[in-house]
C-alpha cells in the first residue's frame, strides 16, 4: 500500500511539470506577418506588439516574410506547429481573396480564428465640382452614365477595387478601373486630374478633403466615418451587406488548443485599451474592432464566400 501510494504521489508530482500543465506563455512567441517591413500592416502589427508582450510576459518577434499578396507567409505560417508559439497577424485579403485567385496551402477552414483587431474603410471621392454632394447622388450619377468615369483603385484583386464592384455591381454601375501601386499613387493621378475618383484608404486623402481639393461622398464601411462627415455609409444607403473594409486579424495554425487561443485573444484585448494604440490607430484612420473565436471564422466565411462571387463576376477568379 505504501509503494502504491508514493507512485500516485510520483506520478501527480511529475504530470505537474509537464509541458502540457506549463502556464502559457512560457516562451517567446513568434509573430509572422505576410507583408513588408514599414507597411501598414506590419505598422499596426508593430505598434500593437508593445502592449501585447506586456500582457502576455513573454518577448514576441516579429517575422516579416512579404510576397504573393500575402500568400508566401501565409503558406509558410500554415506549417507550423499548433502550440501557440507561432501567430500569424494579417490583413484579410490574404484568406478571403488570395486563395481564389491562386493556389495556396490553406484556407480559412484550416486556421485556427484568435481575433480580429481593426479596420479602416476605404472612400470614393471627387473633384469639388463634381455633379453629386451625397453617396446617394454619386451613385446615381455613375449610374446614369455608365463608362463615363474612371476610378483609381489599388489593381485586379485589390480589396479597394473588390470593394467598389460590389457596390457597383448592386448598382448596375459601369465604370472604368484604373489600377496604381497603391492609395498614394492613385492619389496623385486623381490630384493630377488623371482619373475622375480616387478610390483608396482614408487617411490619405484627409488633408485635401479639408483643403477643398476633394469630397468623398461614400465610405466601404456598413456605418458612417467621422472623419468624412460628407461621405454617406453603406447601411445610410440601405445596403449594409456590401460592407468590405481592410481589417486585421491574429489567427493559429489549424490544431491550435482553444484554451491558448482564448489566452492570445484576450491578452490582445487588453493591449488595444492602452490609450497610446488607440490614438496610433485613430491617425492612421482605423477603428477598434475585435471579433473572436467562431463569430471570427464566421466572419471570415461570410466575406470569403462574398468576394468569390465578386471575383467570378469579374472573370478573376481561378478555376
């Protein structure tokens, strides 16, 4: 009886310091982001970071592995272990429009949803003696001369882009799309009168709209910005359901244990309530928004489903 007592007692002992019953974190954690050093996202990602190795106790490093619209590291982020020690933190277009447009290793099925913790919408705006003052007149112009105008926007298969056919597409809106390297490019080509509407990321266009230089008359968001009190949402509109806004999420690899994922997602939480991200994210014209767990992959699913009609539409999605 003695004997069988001190192995129980061995047993519980060892199972105590088993990797398994470790608190998480209990190690670095690595942090892969599939775009460039000093982008936007890996910006956010950055700034975001401070607060989260705070909250989690342990160093996080960032892993800036850039190409293929996201999808190199995303697939290479795909392959890693579920242990919580490698994370992904991404914009959305890597998992809801990428994987129609090339083959990669993964889908949003096969990721592990953490939470989602930002988003910005883009605007269409237009010279100051454009003939419509509200999203509702600007959308009735296009309408009634369909071809007429032109729209910058960020390429074929960029979310901006994705986000104007949808609306136009509801609309049966035809306007010509002309593609720049990004909303600062296609900034410049709408100042220099080369396209009739920029199409692209708020913030850019911010100090022009308040020049006199430009009006924005619709955001790509369900609700209504405040920086752009011109600028009509889309649920003012009657069409909530057309909203498609960039937005950043941290996902797992598939396998990923719920209990870590909830360990992540809320120590994110806690990080974006430090006062100083609030305000790195009101400059760069993005908004709080965390979606976790299932309601996040239903998220996910509901948009990836959306673009790829989008996308068929348009003759853009692979076969």
């Amino acid at each position: 009886m003695k004997t069988t007592l001190l192995l129980t007692t061995a047993t519980v002992s060892a199972l105590a310091f088993t990797p398994a019953m470790a608190e998480y974190p209990e190690r670095p954690i690595e942090l892969i982001v599939p775009a460039p050093a000093g982008g936007g996202t890996d910006n956010v990602a950055r700034m975001l970071n401070q607060y989260l190795e705070e909250e989690l106790g342990q160093p996080v490093a960032v892993l800036n592995v850039a190409g293929g619209g996201g999808a190199i590291g995303v697939n290479q982020f795909s392959r890693a272990r579920p242990d919580g020690y490698t994370l992904l933190s991404t914009w959305n277009s890597p998992i809801t429009t990428v994987p129609h447009m090339q083959r990669v290793q993964y889908s949003y099925e096969t990721l592990t949803p953490i939470t989602s913790t930002s988003q910005s919408a883009y605007t269409l705006c237009v010279a100051p003696d454009f003939p419509a003052e509200s999203g509702e007149e600007f959308l009735a112009e296009l309408q009634a001369n369909p071809g007429k105008y032109t729209y910058g926007n960020d390429g074929v298969g960029g979310t901006m882009r994705l986000a104007a056919e949808r609306i136009f597409e509801a609309y049966d809106i035809t306007a010509r799309p002309i593609p720049f390297g990004g909303a600062g490019e296609t900034l410049q080509n709408f100042l220099g009168g080369h396209v009739d509407i920029y199409g692209g990321s708020i913030t850019p266009v911010l100090p022009y709209v308040e020049e006199g230089q430009a009006k924005c008359l619709l955001v790509t968001s369900a609700d209504d910005n405040d920086a752009l009190p011109q600028a009509s949402g889309l649920a003012a509109l009657g069409h909530p359901e057309l909203e498609t806004v960039l937005w950043r999420m941290m996902l797992g690899p598939e396998g990923m244990e719920e209990e870590r994922a909830e360990a992540v997602a809320d120590a994110v939480a806690r990080a974006v309530e430090h006062p100083e991200f609030q305000e790195f994210l009101s400059a760069q014209g993005e908004t709080l928004n965390l979606v976790r767990g299932e309601a996040l992959r239903e998220r996910l699913e509901q948009e990836t489903q959306a673009i790829g009609e989008t996308l068929e539409n348009l003759g853009l999605k692979q076969q």
